[in-house]
C-alpha cells in the first residue's frame, strides 16, 4: 500500500494548490497530532483547509478532524508569525520531495516562507524572507557541516531545477551502469526521478518486461529498436510530467485485489479497499479497479480520510474490547462468588448431617481429647497418643485426621453409615466370589468418601451440628443477598466502563464538512409559506441586512423595544410583485419581539411592518443614527400582539435526486393562495351585487329622498350642492372647498389604510321621478356632486338627466336649445317602441345611435356583374392575368429605353427576391417540422427516464421547475424513507412555523442556558421513536457550537415526553 508522496505527487498538487490558495489569507492553523498540521486559508465566502503531515502527504481536505484542544510550541510559533498572512506563491523546490509556501510580509518583515520536506521522517520549517530558520519541527543533522536548526540558513541551492529530461546517451549510460542481477525497473528508477510508478508505466508504454535483466536480457547497441522504443516512452512521459506542472490533473485510486476466483459470497460482501493513489492512470493499472476524480487532490483527501477512518475503527475496535473483557471479568467474579456460597451451604449441611449420623463416636473422640486436655498433657504427647492408638486400629483414634489445639478443635474423618451399609450390600448381591484384590482396589473408593470435619471439642456433637446448620443459615442469607446485588454490581461496572469509554473516546468517522448556506451567519428561519427571514444577531449584522438584503418586494418587520431585531422577510423570486402573506408577518414580528428584551420581562406586545422605501439611514436635522438604528417614514402597520412562543428543530439537506419528492411542498403555498383569491374573488362578487341590489332600491326611491341623507350627511356650516339659494359664486367657492376637502380625505384614507383597494361596483339603472317608469338612466350618468363640472356650463343648476321631465339618454353632456330637443323628439318618435322594449331590459346596456349615411344608386350594376361572371366561369385567377397582361388592359402607357431597363431589372430582382424568401419559409418550415419532431422523441426519451427514475423512487422534475429551485427547497423538515439526505441544520424559530416538523421543541421563557437546552431538546429528537437512523445519525453528528448558536437563551424546553426522555439519558455525545 502507498504510504507517501513522491516527486509527480507533489508536482500536481502544487498545481492544485496554486490555482485553489494563492491570494487567500492564513486564517489560523491547528495541530491534529505531532506531525500533522492543518492551515485554514480563508477569504469572504470562500475557505479552504490543507493539510500537512510531516513526510508523508500535503493536500486539501473536505473532512473534519479532532484538533488538540491546546496548541503545541510549534504550532504557537506559527500562529503568531503567520496568522492573517497573505500566500503569495507555492513552488515545488526543484524536483525534489519539498514544497515552498510564500507569505506576505508585515510592517516589521518582508515576508515568511514554510518549508515542508516529504522525504525520509520530513520536516517543517518556518524561515523570513532571506530563508533564515525560525523555528522547526524536528532538528535534523543532515551532515557533519549542515544542520537544520533555529537561527541557520536553510540550503536552497542544493536543489535540482527541473526534471531533466532523458536523451540517448544519458539513457545509454544507465543501462550500461547495470549489474549482472540488475532488473530493468530498478536500474531506470535509479537512474532519473521518476519514481518506480512512472518508470514501470515507461518501461510497458516501450513494450518491455520492467523485470527484465538488463546485463543479459536487453540489448543496448546504437541501433537497437528495444532502445529507441525506450527512449520514445520517456519522451511520452516527460510530456505527461510537463503537463502536470501545467494544468491541475485528474486523481486515481487504485483498489487492492482481494476477492479470489470462485468466492462470489465474499464478492458481494467486499469492502472497497485502498491501495495506490496517483496523478495519472499508469499502464500496470489497467486491469484493476479505478476509482476516477476530478482532481489528483479530491483523491489524495478521499484515501487518507478512508485510512484515518480505519485506524480510527482499529482504535475503538480495541477500546471496546477491552471494555468487554472488564465487564466479563466483573461477571465471572460475581458469578464465582454465588457458586461459593452454594458450595458453602451445601458443605456446611453435609457436615452437620455426618456430625448426627456418627453421634457416639464423635461424643468419644470429643471427650477423649477433651479429658487429655484438662489432665494438662502436653500436645505433642497427646499427638503422639493418637499415632500409637492408630496403629492400634483404634476406631476413634482412625477418625481423628488432625489436632486443632489452637482453637480448641478437632479434624475427624466422618463417613456415611447408609451408603457403607449399601455399598455393603451391592457386594454382597451381585457376586460373592469377588477376589481378594478387587476387594483392595474398593477400599480406596471408600475411603474417598470420607469427609473431614472440624468439631470443637468444648461442646457436645449436637451443639456441634447445630453450629454447622447456624452457618448453612447464614451462607443461604448471603447467597440471597449476593444474588440479588449481582444485576445491580453489573449495571453499575458496565455503567463505569462506558463512562471511562466516554471520556476516552475516539471520533470514528471523519465527517466531511459542510458548506454553511449563507443565511445561517443571521438568525433565520423559513415561514409556512416558504419564505425567508433573516434577522440580525448583533447592530453590525441590522446593519448589514438593511442595506444589503433588504430588496424591492420584501419586508421591514421591527418592534419598538429595546434590542428588538431588524427582521427582514424575503419575498420569492417568482412572486416578487405579490404581497407577504399575514401569517408571514405575523411569524417575522413574533421573531422581532422574543429577540428583544420582552421575552425576559415576559411582556405582550405588538411588532410593525413596512415597506423597504419607508426603511432609511438619514437622520433629520441636528440627529444622529447609531449603527444599526433607521429611520422609519411614512405610515407603520402594526401586527397583532404576538406570543412569546418559540421553537427548536432540525431541517435535513437533500440530495438532488429526492429534491424532486418534496416539490409539492413549495407548491402547496401557491394552491392555497389560488383558493384564497378566488374565494376573494367571491366574495367581491358577492359584494358587487349587493351594492347592485342596493342601487336598485335607490333607483325606485324619488330623487329628493336620495339626495336627503347627502344633506344630512354633510358637515354643519357648510353649504351643499343642493342649496339653491346661495349665489353662483358662492357655490363655485363652496364646491371647489368641498372638492378640496374630499381629496384630502381620500389621501388621508390612503395613508391610514395603504393596503387597503377599494373597487368601485357599478350601478345599474337609477329611475328618475319622470312620470315614464319605462325610460331609465344608465349607471355611470348618476348624478354626483363631487363630479358636476363635467355636466353643462352652469356647475349650481341640476344636470339634465336630474330635472323633471328631462330626456332618458342624457347621452350629450353640451347645453342644448329647446328647439334641438324638439327635433330630437321627433327623430325618435318612430322608435320609440324599440327603445321602451330595450329600457325595459335592465341586464342590457343601451347602444348609442349611429347615424345613417344615404345610400348611392346601384341600379343595373348586378345584371352587369352576373353577365361577366357567366361569361368568365371557367378561367381560373392565374389566366385571367395572363389574358390582361395580353391585352395590355391592365397596363398604363409603358416605359422605353433605359427606364424600361431599369424597371426590367427592379422587377427580375424582386422575383429573385421573392424566390429566396419562399426558399428561406420552405427551410423554416422544415426546421420547424423537424424541431417538433426532435421535440416529439424528446418528450418520449423525457417519458421513459421519468418511468424508470419512477421505478426508482427518484422524481423528475421538469426544466421550470429546475428553473424555480432555489437554494431553501434542498431543506426539508420532513425527510421521506426513500430520501437520500446529507446533513441535519438547527434552526431556531417561532413555534407556529415549526408545526409541521417532524423534529421541535416548544421554547418559552425560563432559566435554562443554551448548552443545557440543546441536550434537553436532543434527548427527545433521539428518542422519538419514529425517527430513522440515519437522522439520529445526522443530528448527533451536528457540532455542539452550531447547535448553541442557533438555541435562544433564558428558555424552558416544552415537549411530550420529555421526562420519560430524561429518563432514558440520551441526548448529544
């Protein structure tokens, strides 16, 4: 397996990294461990972490890793020269295994340089401008006369410059160089700098054996094709390693071989194991397994995140092992000690029950050397006593194993008369011409059931067994006892092990890290209606969001407390000309509110909204405007008063394929808000009509009626329109006051209410007191006061239609003569009939006369027309203008000479002209024909991918919705079994936006800390028991800041179950 970088390596990374890092500032830098550093590198909305191991690897990274919690000496140093640096340029020295970065210099220092070395154990190296060493990872004696060391001079001209290239003399040389034994592959990679991988795909890429002995095996004359066919290989490589240096290369991974013909079991069960990463793919590699990424760097991070992952797996493999084999050895000692104690009760039993079967000659034995006691006998005489009785075959002196003088006791060899008796008769049964020697070879099985008991020699044989019978007693208390605290001594070794597995614990995989959207530096959430909000955290983010994020279309949401935030409500980009729904707004000022001191204080109030040109920065005169404050103009629309109701959940980021099983979602806000206009819509109409009906009413009453409550309507003092004493002058002055006034309480009205569109319904018919019923007066011609100027030129009288007796069209708005009006009667008298016929008709508007133009005499023109049409039946349109142009008929006097040429040549290029235009349609009409068909095999190729994605679970979504994506759609709170999903984000918000979240906490105000609240709303997400795996996997794996920044603080954590979840202590890691 590969383990280290080599000189091609370092060359297409460096590559990489000059495209990726130059111009980026050092953010900060961590140590992983001793020998490896990770450098964050970072500028606005963009970071990059590359990481650096000693003589081993240097590359970027997209995986997160334990970082030590304090800095080492080294990676001190660094920080405090390098920190807020700007990289200039990353070389590879030479062609060597040593890589250059370049820092830009401060007020006191032209620059820095960090010097990584990837040969032997490697080494970093901090120097200034002029190369001076500052400080080192490791001091190294590279020879007697140089030393890499602090306050040194690093030597930069022992470098090469450049691959050198491989002509036919230099390649002659090495080959000729070779030893009897030598291998092709091992001569070329000692010779150039290449590397063994390089140098065997050169010796394939030639056609060769790379095990081939040189000395014996190759020939290396002038003209040998072997040795041209090499030397054209190497010039191929060169190529390959010249364009490595030019443009950033493709990544390989090469995978190990480890499943064997026949085991098709294990084939399906194999892990993915790495062998080999290279910048290229290599000739020896074609007939293995290649994992291929766009970049040589993604696949460096991808094989040594896989090997941190598996060493990482070793290392809790084997914690846990060991936590096994405690909690196995606390089992054991447990269960060995309530075998003891049964073993104990049923010796002790035993015991006493021999004592009672053996009474008389346990009495014998007690008494005997109880008396031999108090005669005062000397011990060893006493002992000597019972060897001399034994060999005596005393039968009291045999039972007596051993003196206990100590402790006043006696050893007796006891046995069971019943089972002698027994054994007595089975002999005496089953054979009685049993030999001698058969009977010797019982007498030790005998004697193997003999037990030793203790007896004290102060009490009597029952005392004694009543003794052994107390012990059994307290032997069975025991072994209740012990019993009964095993499970408890269990749980709690198993409880400690895992505790000191938990403070020892190892991070076992290497999460990848994910790009924060750039919404989640503010506080945010997003409405049931799929909107954004955003607030700020602090006045610099009010700031930045006010003037940054605050567009055409979107909302000012704000509340007159202190430290309430600046909350902006972002309006879709497809429905930017639509209003913010109520409910939008609504959640926006509930979060303006609970950011404010009110959610301390726990008081109930209310926010306001208004539209971005009423948000500005000027102050007026002699004010000034902190960071963070604006200046709110015109009319501010109050919302309700809110609760002080949060929450706490969890959004899931999809992956692109599910995305499209969650477009329903967004479009469940459009449908409502259909319905929702057309039950409007409804209601308007049903609105119009009852203003309809009500001018209906108006029309049937006399005119005086209606114009009685206008005059009691109208304002004390001031004269109406219907005074007819007042003089012309003075009702001039009057109407145009009351003109006045009228538009200055309608721009009152507009400002007080400005979402507020009044629809004027249009009247029907409004009768007048005109003793003809049949003859109405349209609509739009009802008399107003406010618009008299438009009828005749005296404003103070009556328009016409309102006099009695006046005509029923009204239709002229000029004064006209009694006279006109007569003619005007008499030209109607012969339609009268139709006009009270369409009067009658309310539903039906009344057309305006027009009038009648006098007709020309066509006397003896259709005869004409018939005859000429009879006698030219039968020609067709293109012989008729053959004949005309004939005849000439239909030509004027024609032109001669050059104007005839030119007319000639005008004509010639029109029809030319009109060929190519009728050629171009012809061409545009096939392309058309062929666009719908392509179209046409389009939608059925669009028809079966959707099917088979469909058989899938995977919806397709079409290329307007694509288009309508955007980046809030990619998080569901929701997330489906089928759904691939990546990654879990907090989010904090008000509690009736959360509703539907498959994961939320209710938060109200209280004592409890952020940290604390997170794990309490933790606890009951990992204990829902409708929640997968996978997302208790993405929750836990949530970082702990992430998760603090986005809880509220001061709050108490509301959920079902939430002690029963207390109980059961899950939660965060």
């Amino acid at each position: 397996m590969k383990q280290r970088f080599n000189a091609l390596d370092i060359r297409a990374t460096v590559t990489n990294l000059k495209e990726r890092l130059i111009g980026l500032r050092l953010q900060n830098i961590y140590d992983v461990n001793s020998k490896t550093f990770l450098f964050k590198f970072a500028k606005p909305d963009d970071k990059e972490l590359v990481l650096i191991e000693s003589g081993t690897r240097l590359h970027t990274t997209q995986f997160s890793r334990e970082k030590s919690a304090m800095p080492s000496m080294f990676c001190a140093k660094l920080r405090k020269h390098l920190r807020t640096r700007r990289l200039t340029n990353v070389r590879q020295v030479g062609v060597d295994r040593i890589v250059d970065f370049e820092f830009a210099g401060g007020e006191n220092s032209l620059g820095f340089h960090i010097i990584a070395e990837f040969y032997a154990a490697g080494n970093i190296i901090l120097t200034d401008q002029d190369y001076r060493i500052m400080s080192v990872l490791r001091v190294v004696q590279q020879s007697e006369n140089v030393t890499t060391t602090v306050g040194e001079v690093y030597k930069m001209e022992s470098t090469l410059h450049d691959f050198q290239k491989v002509d036919a003399t230099k390649l002659k040389q090495v080959l000729a160089a070779a030893g009897p034994k030598d291998v092709l592959k091992k001569v070329l990679n000692h010779g150039f700098e290449y590397g063994p991988a390089m140098t065997e795909h050169i010796i394939l890429e030639a056609g060769l054996n790379p095990n081939l002995k040189v000395a014996t095996e190759l020939d290396i004359s002038d003209d040998s094709p072997v040795l041209d066919d090499l030397l054209q290989a190497f010039i191929k490589g060169d190529e390959m390693v010249t364009s490595s240096g030019n443009k950033v290369s493709k990544g390989y991974i090469i995978l190990m071989d480890q499943v064997k013909a026949g085991s098709s079991k294990d084939a399906e069960n194999a892990l993915e194991l790495y062998d080999e990463f290279h910048p290229y793919r290599y000739h020896q590699h074609e007939n293995k397994q290649v994992k291929e990424f766009d970049k040589f760097d993604g696949a460096v991070d991808e094989f040594y995140s896989a090997l941190e992952t598996q060493k990482l797996e070793m290392k809790v493999r084997s914690q846990e092992n060991a936590a096994l084999k405690k909690l196995e050895a606390v089992r054991k000692e447990q269960a060995s000690r309530v075998e003891g104690l049964l073993s104990q009760q049923m010796s002790n039993t035993r015991k006493a029950q021999l004592i009672e079967l053996n009474l008389d000659m346990v009495d014998a034995a007690i008494s005997i050397i109880r008396n031999a006691v108090a005669s005062q006998m000397d011990w060893k005489d006493l002992e000597e006593l019972v060897k001399e009785e034994k060999r005596r075959s005393n039968p009291i002196a045999l039972m007596i194993d051993g003196l206990k003088l100590q402790t006043n006791q006696i050893t007796l060899l006891l046995s069971d008369p019943d089972e002698e008796r027994s054994s007595e008769d089975e002999e005496s049964g089953y054979g009685s011409d049993t030999s001698d020697s058969e009977d010797e070879q019982s007498e030790p099985k005998r004697a193997a059931e003999l037990y030793k008991v203790d007896v004290d020699i102060l009490e009597t044989a029952f005392a004694n067994a009543r003794s052994y019978y107390d012990m059994k007693k307290q032997s069975a208390v025991k072994h209740e006892k012990t019993i009964a605290a095993t499970s408890k001594a269990l749980k709690s070794a198993e409880r400690k092990i895992r505790q000191d597995l938990k403070e020892t614990k190892i991070n076992v995989s290497i999460s990848k890290i994910r790009k924060p959207f750039w919404f989640e530096k503010f506080l945010w959430f997003i409405s049931t209606e799929g909107h954004l909000v955003i607030a700020g955290r602090d006045m610099q983010q009010n700031e930045m969001i006010v003037k940054r994020y605050l567009n055409k279309g979107d909302v000012y949401v704000h509340a007159d407390l202190h430290g309430a935030a600046s909350v902006v409500v972002k309006n879709k980009p497809d429905m930017a000309d639509q209003p913010i729904p109520p409910s939008t707004l609504y959640q926006a000022g509930v979060m303006s509110v609970c950011q404010s001191k009110a959610w301390d204080a726990k008081i109930v109030t209310s926010a306001y909204w208004v539209h971005p040109s009423q948000v500005s920065k000027s102050a007026p005169t002699g004010e000034y405007l902190t960071t963070g404050s604006f200046m709110i103009r015109g009319k501010k629309n109050y919302l309700p008063p809110v609760q002080l109701v949060y929450g706490y959940g969890y959004l899931f980021k999809l992956d692109e394929a599910s995305i499209g099983n969650h477009i329903a979602e967004r479009q469940k806000y459009t449908v409502e808000t259909g319905d929702n206009a057309d039950e409007s819509s409804a209601k308007d109409d049903s609105d119009t009509q009852i203003v309809s009906e009500q001018a209906e009413e108006v029309a049937e009453q006399p005119l005086d009626a209606q114009l009685a409550p206008t005059q009691e309507s109208s304002p004390a003092g001031t004269p109406t329109t219907a005074s007819a004493a007042a003089s012309d002058d003075e009702n001039q002055d009057d109407q145009d006051t009351k003109q006045d006034d009228s538009g200055s309480d309608s721009s009152d009205d507009d400002e007080a209410f400005p979402d507020t569109q009044v629809a004027a319904a249009p009247a029907e018919n409004v009768a007048s007191d005109d003793a003809d019923a049949s003859n109405a007066v349209p609509a739009k011609k009802e008399w107003n006061k406010y618009d008299l100027e438009d009828y005749g030129h005296d404003e103070n009288e009556l328009p016409d239609f309102a006099q009695p007796g006046a005509p029923a069209d009204g239709s002229s708005k000029k004064y006209k003569s009694a006279k006109e009006r007569r003619d005007e009667k008499k030209g109607k008298t012969g339609d009268s009939t139709s006009t009270s016929a369409n009067a009658s008709d309310k539903s039906k508007p009344k057309q305006p006369q027009q009038p009648q133009q006098p007709q020309v005499s066509q006397r003896g023109r259709k005869a004409k027309a018939k005859k000429i049409k009879d006698k030219y039946a039968d020609q067709d349109e293109e012989e008729r203008q053959l004949r005309m142009e004939l005849l000439g008929s239909n030509k004027g006097p024609q032109p001669k000479g050059k104007k005839a040429k030119k007319l000639a040549k005008e004509k010639a290029e029109k029809e030319a002209l009109d060929r190519q235009r009728q050629e171009q349609k012809r061409q545009k009409e096939l392309k058309e024909q062929q666009h719908q068909d392509n179209a046409k095999n389009s939608k059925n190729d669009k028809d079966d991918i959707r099917q088979m994605l469909k058989e899938e679970n995977i919806t397709m979504l079409d290329a307007d919705e694509i288009a309508n994506l955007t980046v809030l759609d990619q998080l569901t709170a929701n997330p489906l079994e089928d759904d691939i999903i990546h990654f879990a984000v907090p989010i904090c918000a008000p509690y009736t936006a959360l509703q539907k979240y498959k994961y939320k906490v209710k938060l109200t105000p209280g004592t409890l800390k952020r940290g604390k609240a997170v794990k309490q709303a933790d606890m009951v997400f990992l204990n829902n028991v409708d929640g997968s795996a996978r997302e208790k996997e993405l929750i836990k794996g949530v970082p702990d800041m992430e998760a603090i920044n986005a809880m509220m603080s001061k709050v108490k954590v509301s959920a079902p179950n939430l002690e029963a979840s207390k109980k059961k202590k899950g939660g965060r890691r």
